[in-house]
C-alpha cells in the first residue's frame, strides 16, 4: 500500500468500506430503517447573543474527539462562538450562559453567517452537517486531527484547513491533494498526558521488555497491560484476537478491552480470553491513570502512555506494510525492544494554538 489514505478523497466510498468491515453492525441499522421510519438526528445548539462568526462541532464526547475540538473553546471568544454538540453535553464554564436549543440536525443553522466552522471532519452527522453550512457561508472549515492516522482513515472535506499533529502526518493524510491547507499545531492529547505529575520519557538505554517490565514513574511490580482493539475495522478480528492471546500468554500480559467491546462477538472474545487463563481488566480505570507498562498493536493510547513516561511498545505477528510504517511515523517500539520515547512536545498549547488559527480566519 502506497504513503497516505486508502481513499484520499472519496467520502462515499470510505463509508463503503466502512459498513463492509462491520457487516453486523450495518445489517442491524438496516433491518431497523426498513421496520420503522427512523427519528431526525437531534443536537443540542449552544449561541451567544449576538452576531457570532465561529462555529464548533464536537461531535463525539470521548477523550480524543474532546481534547482536539472542544479543548480550544476554553481559549475562543464566547462571545463570537456557537458550539454544536450531542444533546445533553455540558461546555466549559464559559458558555453556560449560553442559550440552548434542541435542533434537527439536517436543518444546522445561525443566528449569522459563520466566518469559521472546527470539526473533527465531516465523515460523522454532526460534522457533515457543520461541513454543509461552512460551505453555504463560505466559511474555512477546519479539521482538527483527533487520532493516529492509518491508510483507512476518513478523507478531509474539499478545501479544509487541517490541523495536524505533526508534518509527518500532514503528508500522510494530504497526499494526493492540493486542495487542503496545513498547519501543524500538536495534540492537546498528548499535550495533556504529558502534564501528569513525575512524567517523564523512558531512558532510550533501558533494556529490552522483560515477562513484567518495570514502569518510568509508575510501579515497578505491574504487570504489562495489553490495550485492546477488538473493535478496530483496519485489521481482521480474528488477527487481532490471536495477537492478543499470544502475547498475553507469552508475557503474562492482563488484556484491557477498549470501550468499544461490548457487542456480542467481543464478549464471546472475552469470554475466550478468560476461559485460556488470561485476566481481564474490567475496573474501568481512566487510561491515564493507569500505571503500569502497556502494548497494543496500533493505539493512541500508547502515545498517551508515552508522553506521561510510560513504558510502552507494539507488538503484532507478521504485520502488514501499512503497519510498520505507522509505527516508523509514530515512532512506536516493538515489545522486547527499547521503550517508545514520549512524542515532542510543541512550544505552545495544542489548543490555544488551534483557536489561535481560527479566531484570526473569522477576522
């Protein structure tokens, strides 16, 4: 597989491979359109008084989504923003004197024209939506990247402004493109993570992953921590659940599922994992208030544990090609190698940075 995405700029068609790679999951939102007249996608529409110019779609609540689109509302003008969440959300102290509406989320609107819309991209409803009235308005439509990239990432919308962690990832998710302006501002989620108390970077001289490695700042009896990915569409589930039974075996590693697991056929997985002798984490701790060294094939969560000076690797049996380059561009260790060092650090706060860049586009 060649640099860049699968489909570098064909929405349509990375939905299609999107449903094919979860052919239960379709089939059910299928069955149930066909049995019943599906109710409108409704969202919660926070505005100002006022004539305010910028917009900000957070469509999701979980951490990744959060941090890169929500985060920067603590250093936008209240004034001039209106944000667009999923109903029910709370926003920063700063926009609860907002007045809030429930609105159908195919009629998106404003009190006045947007100069400037944030979204995680336009591939979810509510950014489809933010993309559609950016577009009417004639408004930069910025993209804040949210997660590691691979080749199945969703394309970015026609003529958006991406706001990457890295150049390495810029090129990576604009390849074959001229149509998309870059600036590289870092991840408010690593940024985060590298702010926990005692966290610092694995020594690059350290030795290789013991049977239960020591953790940098962490305790030096935890077991390793196998983050899991069950849920991930980029690789076969069969593939992932052998990589995680063996080296859950192998290293005595206890298998933590992602939020994600909790369909039926990750539950049999579970199940399996059990009945084979390996622990479950089921406390539901925080991830970043896991201390103990961690491996995972491909997650974010890695960098996380990294930047708070974690030990942390990958480890996946005869990867494909696409995968190797991921871990190259991360700079992510394979599991009996040195520890992944803490991703660099950008001068200025992910976030502040972000609305830095769309305050001065809604001039």
């Amino acid at each position: 597989m060649g640099h860049g995405l699968r489909h570098p700029g064909d929405l349509v068609a990375w939905r299609r491979w999107h449903e094919w790679r979860h052919p239960v999951r379709h089939a059910v939102r299928t069955l149930r359109s066909r049995v019943r007249t599906p109710a409108p996608a409704v969202v919660d529409v926070l505005e100002p008084p006022g004539e305010p110019d910028i917009l900000v779609a957070v469509e999701a609540t979980h951490a990744s989504v959060r941090e890169a689109v929500a985060s920067p509302l603590e250093h936008l003008d209240p004034g001039r923003t209106v944000v667009v969440v999923p109903v029910g959300w709370q926003p920063p102290d700063a926009y609860t004197g907002h007045r809030r509406r429930t609105a159908v989320l195919t009629h998106l609107a404003m009190p006045s024209a947007p100069r400037a819309v944030l979204a995680a991209g336009h591939y979810t409803p509510i950014g489809s939506a933010a993309f559609d009235l950016a577009e009417q308005c004639g408004a930069t439509f910025f993209v804040s990247q949210h997660g590691a990239l691979t080749p199945f990432a969703p394309p970015l919308p026609r003529a958006a402004r991406l706001l990457a962690w890295t150049g390495e990832d810029a090129a990576f998710w604009t390849a074959g493109r001229q149509d998309v302006e870059v600036s590289v501002t870092g991840s408010q989620l690593l940024w985060n993570a590298g702010l926990v108390t005692g966290a610092s970077a694995p020594s690059s001289t350290s030795g290789g992953a013991s049977e239960h490695p020591s953790t940098s700042g962490g305790s030096p009896s935890a077991p390793l921590v196998y983050l899991g990915q069950g849920h991930a569409a980029e690789i076969s589930r069969a593939r992932l659940a052998h990589a995680a039974l063996t080296t859950c075996r192998e290293r005595g590693a206890v298998y933590r599922p992602h939020p994600s697991e909790r369909d039926v056929v990750s539950r049999a997985v579970l199940a399996s994992y059990a009945r084979a002798g390996i622990r479950i984490d089921t406390s539901g701790q925080p991830l970043v208030d896991l201390d103990a060294p961690i491996v995972s094939v491909f997650s974010t969560g890695l960098l996380e544990a990294a930047a708070r000076g974690r030990e942390a690797w990958v480890d996946f049996p005869r990867p494909p090609a696409w995968l190797g380059e991921f871990w190259e561009r991360y700079g992510m260790h394979r599991l009996g190698d040195v520890p992944t060092a803490a991703p660099d650090r950008p001068a200025v706060e992910p976030a502040r940075r972000v609305a830095e860049l769309v305050t001065e586009a809604a001039r």
